[in-house]
C-alpha cells in the first residue's frame, strides 16, 4: 500500500493533521487501534477554558476542525473572565462526548483524499535517516512520503489506582507496546509522563441542593468563525459548583501512602498545572478547601464528572472520598477514577515546523510532545498535517510566531525550552496576550489557512469583506463629530460620562471607559455585523495597548528574521558560556530569535552569537 502522508493516531491532533493533510490535497491514510475511540474525549467533557479556548479559534481560523465540532456537540457555552479585559476572555464549552467524536467520524469519512485503517503502527519504515513509510504489529508495510505520530497516552501506557497497575489504554484497550522502544532504538530521548482522571458519578445519586448552580451564558456563543449555534440557548445543561471539605482533605492525608503517587508507584511526572486533588492537598496544605465542577458528560446517559477531583487511590478509598462531598453523601460511582502513565519524546528534538530533528518527513503531534490537553494536542495536529503537506510538495513549512498565535506560543516552548512534566498551555506563557485575543484570532490567521489551502474561497472572501467592514467602519466614527449642544450633553450625564466642552469625533468617544459602541448607536445608525463592533471597539479602547505590544513584538521579529545556518558549528563561536554552547548544540535553534529563548542562553551569548553570523556573512 503506497500513500503521500500516514497519520498515526486518531485523537484530536490526529483528526486535524489528516483532514489538514488530505484537504490540501494528499492521499492520507489515518491508522488508528480502535476506530470506535476516533476523537475520544477520555479525560474532562469539555472544550476551550483559558488560553485553550483562544487555541480552538486559531484552529477554526486556519481552517481545522475542533471548533466546529465542539460547536456542535455543545451542551453548555460561556465566555470566561468576562469582568476583565479581552487579553484573557475566552471560550468554553461543556461539548457532549457522544456527539463530538460521531460528528468528527463523520467529517473524516465525508473527506475524500482520507482513508482510515484500525491497527497498531509498532515501527517505522526508515532509509538513510528518511522516513519511508511504517509497519503495522501485523507486519504489514505501508509506504508514505511523510508520517506524524499522534499516539496520545497509548505507548507503552499503565493504568494506575493504588497499588494495583495494568497495562491499557484509557478505558483499558490495547495500547501500543513497542513504537516507543524503536524510537528510542532510533536515537529518541524517551520521557515517561503521567497524567489521570476524576470518578464519574451517576447524575440522580446527587443531591443538587447542596451545590451551586452554574449555568451558561445567556448569549448564544461559538468557537467557528461560522457562527452557527446549534445549542438552545435557553435550555442549556448546567453544571454545579461544590467545594471539598475538611473531611475530604483528612481521608487524603489519612490514606496519602495508599495512592499511586504518593506510594511509589508510579514513574511517570505528573502535571503541574493540573494536579491530584492528593497534590493540592499537600501542595496547599494552607487552603481550606477546593472548588469543585460536576458536569455533564453527555445528554444520552447519566454520568456527571467531577472536575478537579482526579485521583489515583484505590477504589475502597475514593468512595469515601466522593461521599465526603456535599450533596455527593450517596452518590453512585459509575467509574472509578486512574493515573494512566505512558512514554513521550523529548520535544527538544522537533523542529518548529513539527518535524523531528533525526528523521526526516517524520512529524509528531500532541502528547507524544509532552503536551496535556485536547486542544493542545488538536492546534498540534492541525500544523503537523499542513508542514507534512508542505513538506513532500517542497514548500517552506508553515512556522507561527509568538505574537500571532497561541499555537506559535506552545510550539515554539516546546522545541525551545522542552519539558518536564505534561505541558499545559497558560495566558501567562504569552508575552503578547493582548494581541492573541479570542475575537481577532480570524484577522491573524486566516490569510495563512487560505495561503494552504484550508480556507475556502467564499469563507476567505467573507473574511476580506469583515476587514473592509473594520476599516469603513472607524473611518465613519472618526469623521462623525458631535458638538456640546444640550441633548448632546444630556444623554452623555445620562451614561455617566463626562460631558462636551469641544466638539469630539465619536471615535474619541468611544476611547472612554463607559462608552461602548450600543451607546454611539444613539448619534449614528451602525449596521454593521457585531463582530465587526466587536473590532473596532477592542482596536479603540486599548489602542495605546496594542501599539505598545506590536512595538515589542517588531523587536522580537528583527531577531526571528535572523537565520542561523544548519550547519554551524558552536565550537567555533569564540567566548560562549559553555551552558550556551551545550544548549545551542542540543537544540540547534534556526533562528536567532528562537535561540533567545532557550534556557541557559543569555543576552551576552546572543551578542556574541549575532558578531560571529555577521562576520561569517
């Protein structure tokens, strides 16, 4: 069997790398152990949360396909930290887990360059550093151009609750036993990580007047640039806040001994941005109690999900666990909770482009790079599938730039900085936040998803139309002034706003803290799309902002624009800090920007650096 581009995996960054990869045009073939798991949600019933919701936009932008499913499969929408600015606003979703997955299969089986095939991938066809293709544990051989691992937790995956370890996948299938020791034959660091999961608890065993009702927002809300709300917003699925109690935390600490983590038994480094509720009870011992989310996990069965609550103590224990939570003193435990353990690579070893550095044409995506996460793994997938693309028809990969995407964010920390324990992706890790906002995700990316070819013409001529619409529309507030007459003044102490002593444009106007653009509609009749409102009054309000922050991000760019050759020697460069050298040699950096940032590297190395380049040139 003869293919261009092999997808090995079928989680959320395999779905997006091998529609990418077949949508702009090549025969792809996604291999996955169970056809039935294809865009699983194994792990929280949710899409999008902080930063991730801004990443599921950037993928809609590109033209991937998370955002529309999870728009699909929504049970409940909300915009988060709406009480402060847009820098850290974003999206999510409680998205059904019955839904999301059935309506992904159905987007692949619908893409006519993808074929799918269930098997297990347990080598890598390989010449003279060149990938060739993989061979399956049956020992079938199917030969590709390029290939991207996207193996999730399944290699050489454990799962864990107490004592007690088996090998699995996460709900206890066959995982992949032997791709990660060839890989490590092949000259791959092999890192073991460690990630788990809440009980889950029958929705009627709970009693719901002792929780807090959290409901979705009243306004309909999607992640795609489609705008196509299939939810009712008025009858949206709510989810319950609890919080843990002092009895919750005694039975931690009392059976501490008795958990996976704490008993020794487990290898693999845990999150830190996503810990135990056993690590938050030692971690923050000072903390009274912990906010608890019950959720549901679909409209076709019972199951509520405990959020914040993994755990990897016995069964005996959990029990007691559970039922020391209000309202949770006779819940039914559906499904125990687990750690589940598994091998990655040392991201160090990927180019930014997401292919390694030791085989060429051979890509990896996700938590195979160490990262934690649906939409992580899927922004991952979805830039593996475009490079693998872009790679065997001999183009310049797509690479994005800390100041245009979160996604560039995540990859860049990845091959630059590598990781410890399971990445997660945090607004604190952007430095340029104010530009990567949830609402301008399209106007930063979607010229480059139309330059690939995952845009379509009409959805690109729609965008071009949305910013002409932003510049018409700040001509049209900047040249319409109004003047301190009496009505005038009088509907502006009516909004609590200062009143007119000169004649001001509306733009000026709208610069004001208490002024939104509903309050210009007033003076001026604006029929323009809410987004495009949405633009013009994030540009205005926080102008000074975002000038600051392009400023920065063009000194950065000076630095990105300086390419560092593939065949430079460190050795050579005369008066680098040995831990300079050691780090550059081990992560070759391509550009001079990238190597800014690694770790070890200080600015004195860099001007040494940019002297040598310089002289050599």
């Amino acid at each position: 069997m003869n293919y261009e581009i092999i997808v090995v995996g079928g989680g959320h960054a395999g779905c997006e790398a091998s529609l990418a990869a077949a949508r702009i045009g090549h025969k792809t073939l996604l291999v996955t152990g169970n056809i039935k798991n294809i865009a699983d949600m194994p792990c929280n019933p949710s899409i999008g949360g902080p930063a991730k919701g801004i990443v599921v936009r950037e993928i809609d932008a590109l033209g991937g396909e998370m955002g529309r499913n999870a728009d699909k499969g929504a049970l409940q929408i909300k915009m988060l930290n709406t009480k402060k600015g847009p820098a850290v606003q974003a999206l999510r979703a409680q998205a059904d887990k019955i839904t999301y997955p059935k309506e992904m299969k159905k987007t692949l089986d619908s893409e006519k360059n993808l074929s799918i095939k269930e098997g297990f991938v347990e080598d890598l066809l390989v010449e003279n550093n060149t990938i060739k293709g993989v061979i399956l544990a049956d020992g079938t051989k199917i030969n590709a151009e390029a290939v991207i691992l996207t193996t999730g937790t399944y290699l050489r995956s454990m799962i864990l609750t107490g004592s007690e370890k088996h090998s699995g996948g996460p709900h206890g299938e066959e995982n992949s036993k032997f791709l990660s020791n060839k890989l490590k034959e092949m000259g791959f660091n092999i890192l073991r990580l460690k990630t788990g999961t809440p009980p889950r608890i029958e929705k009627s065993s709970i009693d719901y007047n002792k929780t807090s009702l959290e409901p979705g927002d009243k306004v309909k809300r999607t992640f795609s640039y489609d705008n196509i709300a299939y939810y009712d917003v008025d009858n949206q699925v709510p989810c319950h806040l609890i919080y843990t109690t002092e009895n919750t935390h005694k039975i931690i600490k009392d059976h501490l001994k008795e958990s996976s983590m704490y008993g020794g038994y487990v290898e693999g480094v845990g999150p830190r941005y996503c810990p135990s509720i056993e690590d938050k009870v030692v971690r923050f011992a000072d903390k009274e109690r912990h906010q608890l989310f019950l959720e549901p996990e679909s409209i076709y069965y019972d199951d509520i999900y405990i959020q914040g609550f993994s755990t990897s103590m016995p069964h005996d224990i959990q029990e007691l666990m559970v039922h020391s939570l209000p309202g949770l003193e006779h819940a039914k435990i559906l499904k125990y909770a687990y750690a589940i353990e598994y091998d990655a690579i040392d991201s160090k070893q990927l180019k930014p482009s997401l292919e390694t550095k030791l085989i060429e044409g051979l890509f990896t995506a996700g938590q195979i790079n160490g990262t934690s996460g649906y939409e992580e793994a899927a922004g991952q997938g979805l830039i593996a599938g475009i490079n693998a693309a872009l790679k065997i028809e001999n183009k310049d990969p797509l690479i994005l730039k800390r100041n245009e995407s979160y996604i560039g964010v995540l990859i860049d920390d990845l091959v630059t900085k590598g990781i410890k324990d399971p990445y997660r992706l945090l607004t604190s890790r952007a430095e340029y936040r104010l530009l990567l906002r949830h609402d301008n995700a399209d106007i930063r990316l979607r010229e480059y998803g139309y330059q690939v070819g995952l845009i379509s013409e009409e959805k690109y001529t729609h965008f071009k139309n949305k910013k002409k619409d932003i510049k018409e529309l700040e001509t049209i507030l900047s040249e319409y002034r109004i003047t301190p007459k009496k009505n005038v003044n009088e509907y502006l102490e009516s909004i609590e706003t200062n009143t007119l002593k000169d004649g001001i444009s509306l733009l000026e106007l709208l610069k004001r803290p208490e002024v939104n653009m509903k309050h210009l509609e007033h003076f001026i009749e604006i029929p323009y799309s809410n987004e495009v409102k949405e633009q013009v009054e994030i540009n205005t309000k926080y102008e000074g902002y975002i000038k600051k922050a392009n400023k920065e991000a063009e000194k950065m760019l000076l630095l990105e624009e300086k390419e560092i050759p593939e065949d430079i020697d460190y050795n050579d460069v005369s008066n680098l800090a040995s831990e300079a050298r050691q780090k550059l040699n081990e992560i070759r950096p391509i550009t001079v920007g990238q190597a800014s940032r690694i770790s070890g590297v200080n600015p004195a190395d860099i001007s040494i650096l940019m002297v040598y380049l310089k002289r050599k040139k």
